[in-house]
C-alpha cells in the first residue's frame, strides 16, 4: 500500500505525516475486519515508504539531528508486525551501516573506554571460514543496543563475511522478559530463517565448526576484555 507523504525526509513534518498516514491506514483496515490486523498492515505500508526514502537519501541521515528518531520510529513500526518480511529482515544490514563502527579494533576499544560501545558475547560469530581463524572474533554492541560489529582480533580487521558478521538489532535483547521475546522474534528467528544475507543459509552456517570454546578464543577474549578494562578513556575522543 503506498503510503503519500509529501514533507521532506527527515524533517519533523516528515515524522508528523508518517504518524497521520499510520493512523489512517489502520482506520481504514479496522472497519469491516473481524480480526483487527490494521496495526501490522498500517506500520508495513510505513516501512516500506521509510526503506525507499533512506535508500534514495543515504548521506541525509549520518550527523542528522533526527537520526535517534528515524531509528526509533522504525523499530517501532517492525515490532507491530506479527512477524518481518524477507526484505525487511535484510534491510538491517542496511542499517547497520549507520553505527560508525570503526574500521579498526584499536579504535573501537577507545569508543568502549568511552562507554559508547560494549565487548558482547560473539558465540555465534564464530563459525569456520577459509579466511581466517574464527576463534580470534570478538563482538561488540553500540550503546543503545542497536548497531553490533565484529572484529578478528588478531588483524585488528572489521569482520564483514555473511557468516561472522555483525547485524542491526530491531528489537535489542534484555533480561527483562518481554524485551527478550521481541529480540527473539523480530532478530533471531528471521536470522535462523534467513541467514545474515542471501548468500548463505542459518542451516549452512551451522553446519559449520565453531571455533567458541576453544584454547585459542578463550585466550583471545581475555586478553581483548583486559584491554578493554585497563584504558583509560582519551577526553578528545570521548566527545
């Protein structure tokens, strides 16, 4: 369903039409209906508008001052889905991009002294590829719990294979309990379903050795969550 907004993006009529359009759409899909879907259908047809507008304005949002709100915005509109699409399951990818993760582990670690990022469990980061030893990967998640990147901690590299790599989060986990279904359902059961991309299946992946638990990994997170611990944040960089 195309959803008609004339604002330009990422102004705050821009967010003012999205909201109008949604409560119009569910308005008109509540009618006649038994079972109320007009949630799911009204926050889809708003995804999709969104997804076109990012991919035709992709420098507009880095440094907007309505970035914390596009993200916010979207997330909320995925999690009235009773479940996500293909497409919109891969549109994290797209997303992610927009965490400005370093390319280097070095200059991650300063962003962790900063307290902008936090070292994260990489248990399923690890699985077997001809490149490179699995066991040195190592995880980390943006402050809000959105943006995750991956890293080999030996090249200092940015890990980007369909097999290791970091994704976007819609639904960011929590042990509070409802926070923890809606990671489930909105980030890890698309991802068993799908995969991280097109070019390899959450079966394929599997398949694979896990280097997780080995003498080499367990060595390699130690020493980089020892680092991590002792540097002391750089006041220029904390800015």
């Amino acid at each position: 369903m195309p959803v008609a907004i004339k604002a330009d993006f990422l102004t705050e009529v821009y967010f003012s039409e999205l909201s109008e359009r949604y409560d119009q759409i569910r308005y008109e899909h509540r009618k006649w209906y038994l079972f109320d879907t007009s949630k799911a259908v009204a926050s889809h047809a708003i995804l999709t508008h969104m997804m076109h507008d990012l991919l035709e304005n992709q420098k507009l949002l880095n440094g907007h001052k309505q970035f914390e709100l596009f993200f916010e915005t979207f997330d909320q509109h995925v999690t009235q889905l009773p479940s996500i699409t293909e497409e919109i399951h891969y549109f994290r990818n797209e997303l992610n991009r927009y965490g400005e993760a370093p390319e280097q582990l070095e200059e991650m670690i300063e962003l962790v002294a900063c307290g902008k990022w936090q070292l994260f469990s990489a248990r399923y980061h690890r699985y077997e590829v001809s490149e490179y030893d699995a066991a040195h990967n190592v995880k980390f998640i943006s402050s809000n719990g959105r943006f995750e990147v991956v890293y080999h901690a030996e090249t200092g590299q940015m890990v980007n294979d369909p097999v290791n790599m970091g994704t976007y989060n819609y639904a960011p986990g929590s042990f509070h309990p409802w926070k923890y279904y809606q990671h489930h359902k909105y980030d890890k059961v698309p991802w068993k379903k799908w995969g991280n991309t097109n070019q390899i299946s959450y079966k394929e992946i599997t398949k694979r050795q896990s280097r997780h638990g080995s003498t080499e990994q367990r060595k390699s997170t130690e020493e980089l969550h020892n680092l991590s611990k002792n540097k002391m944040p750089d006041s220029q960089k904390c800015r």
